[in-house]
C-alpha cells in the first residue's frame, strides 16, 4: 500500500523537527502527523467491515477479540488485536513509512512490530476507553521501551470520543491497572495531589482522518463516550524496542495471553510475529547524526529497565 524510500535522502521528507520531538520528551506525545491519504483510509475502513464480521476461522488469527468490550450495556466498544495478520491494508499499514521514520525517532532505537489494536465506537452508543498508561497491560516484557502509535480512521474530535492526554503524565512512573472499560475516572483514586492537578488539564487529540499521534508507554490516556451523529474508528500501531525480552514468568494476567504468540522469559521476541520493521540505523546511516530522536536511555528509564 506505501512505496517505499529506497535512499536515506529519500526518508527526509518523513522526518520529525526538531520541535517535535522536543515535545514529546517533555509531554510524552506529540500529534498531527499524516501517515495515510484519503484513499488509504478508504481501504482500511472497507476492510474493517470484514474485520467485524469475521468467521471462526479467521478470528483464531485474532490474539484478542470482542465486538463488544463495553463494561455498559448500553454502549458498544468493538476491540480487537492482530488485524494484521488478517487483512492486506492493516498488514501494510506497519511499514508506512511516515509511520516508521517517526517510530525510530521517538523510540531512538531500531524496532519491531509489538502488536496492533483496533478500537470503533459507533454512533450515539459507542463506549469509552478509561484512562491507563498502556505498559500497565504490557509488564509481561521488558525492558520498558515500547510507543503507541493512533491512527484515526474518521476525523476524531471531542464531540465522537477522541483521545486525551495528561501531558507530563510519563515521569509518573507505572500505576495500577484501574480498568479499560469500566469507570471513566477510576484512575484518579490512586493519584496524588499534583498528578490530580496535571490529570484536570488534559489535552483532547483532536486529528484528522490519516493523522496520528504517538505516545510513550506511561503516558495516561483515554477516551470518552461518543454520543455524537458520527462514528470513531481508529487503528493503534504498538512497536517495541528491537531487543524486547518476555517478561511473561510470574504475570499475573497469563489468561489474557492466551492467544497471544508464545514469548518466553528472558528470549528475545524475534519470531515472525515480531518482525522488524526498521532498522534505522543501517537505512539512515548516510543522514549521520542529523536526525532529531531521543535518548532512549533517559527517556524509556525505568526501574526494571
């Protein structure tokens, strides 16, 4: 679906500034930043017709599947994991390579695919997202350098349930899972005084169709209820550094892992469901060090780093 850059000069035009960046360091995410056309989001929606009717057979190819995941019965949250081994677009869409320069920019760090998510709330009834950090879910690797990439599949705003972000929210440190589902506002009875206060000045990621925003994996996030005329169908790219362990000895959460592909404790994930989808260095080594990207050493520091 993407024509690839064939020279590191040709990769320019993808590059994140230098402002960019800086933002994410600081906020933990940055936004507006166009991976696919018009007609690329066509293709994706057509295809996610498919993806919400799927056969039994084609379902087993799913690490994690509910058309419905709404703790409300009254509200609908289709949520789905591995769209990508199902459907040719959301197979390409990893290796868009908007998607890829912005990735080794913002991990700092050659990467592989992790896994992605598909998250569609319908008109009038569609459900909420309650606030997280995503690593809380993702303990069962290690080291913590993991970036969530969402990508909107129709023009997100606040009124159709649109992604927010509490900025700073990633020097936090990990929290307790409060639930994905449920309470909108569960987290805030596990916040302190001054998270509480950064937590009441969130910011809505309002974006374009094709657009994204990208986000550390600390970084507190969630969506609210859409009530509006208008759906809100969106794509999560999750990518991970290229030297990711399992973690998965003594995870508390193996059930939810039960479909997931096999990561053994301390093995590399290197399997073909782990592919790499870039090695930076190597495909920009002519740039040299003119490339804007984080230390990951200080940004993805963690205590069982």
């Amino acid at each position: 679906m993407f024509v690839q850059p064939k020279t590191a000069k040709e990769w320019e035009q993808y590059m994140l500034s230098e402002e960019q960046v800086s933002f994410f360091k600081e906020n933990g995410f940055v936004k507006g930043i166009k991976i696919l056309t018009e007609e690329q989001v066509d293709i994706l929606n057509q295809e996610l017709v498919k993806l919400q009717s799927v056969n039994e057979a084609e379902k087993k190819l799913f690490y994690h599947y509910e058309s419905n995941e709404s703790v409300d019965p009254s509200k609908v949250l289709f949520h789905a994991i591995g769209g990508w081994r199902v459907t040719p677009g959301f197979h390409d869409l990893f290796w868009a390579p908007a998607y890829r320069m912005a990735a080794y920019q913002l991990l700092g760090q050659s990467f592989r695919l992790f896994h992605d998510q598909l998250f569609c709330k319908p008109a009038k009834h569609g459900g909420v997202v309650a606030w997280h950090q995503d690593f809380s879910y993702w303990t069962f690797t290690k080291p913590m350098h993991h970036l969530t990439c969402w990508i909107g599949l129709d023009d997100a705003n606040v009124e159709n349930g649109c992604l927010y972000f509490v900025p700073g929210s990633h020097k936090w440190g990990l929290l307790p899972i409060t639930g994905l589902t449920g309470d909108m506002d569960a987290v805030r009875e596990i916040l302190n005084k001054k998270q509480l206060e950064q937590f009441d000045n969130s910011i809505a990621n309002e974006l374009p169709k094709g657009y994204a925003s990208f986000h550390h994996p600390l970084t507190m996030h969630g969506s609210y209820a859409n009530t509006s005329d208008r759906s809100r169908r969106a794509i999560v790219l999750n990518a991970m550094n290229y030297n990711t362990l399992g973690n998965t000895a003594g995870y508390s959460r193996l059930e939810a892992l039960k479909s997931f592909p096999t990561m053994e404790q301390d093995k590399v994930l290197d399997s073909n469901f782990f592919p790499l989808l870039f090695d930076g260095d190597k495909e920009l080594e002519a740039l040299g060090k003119n490339i804007p990207k984080v230390d990951y050493t200080e940004l993805y520091n963690y205590p069982n780093n």
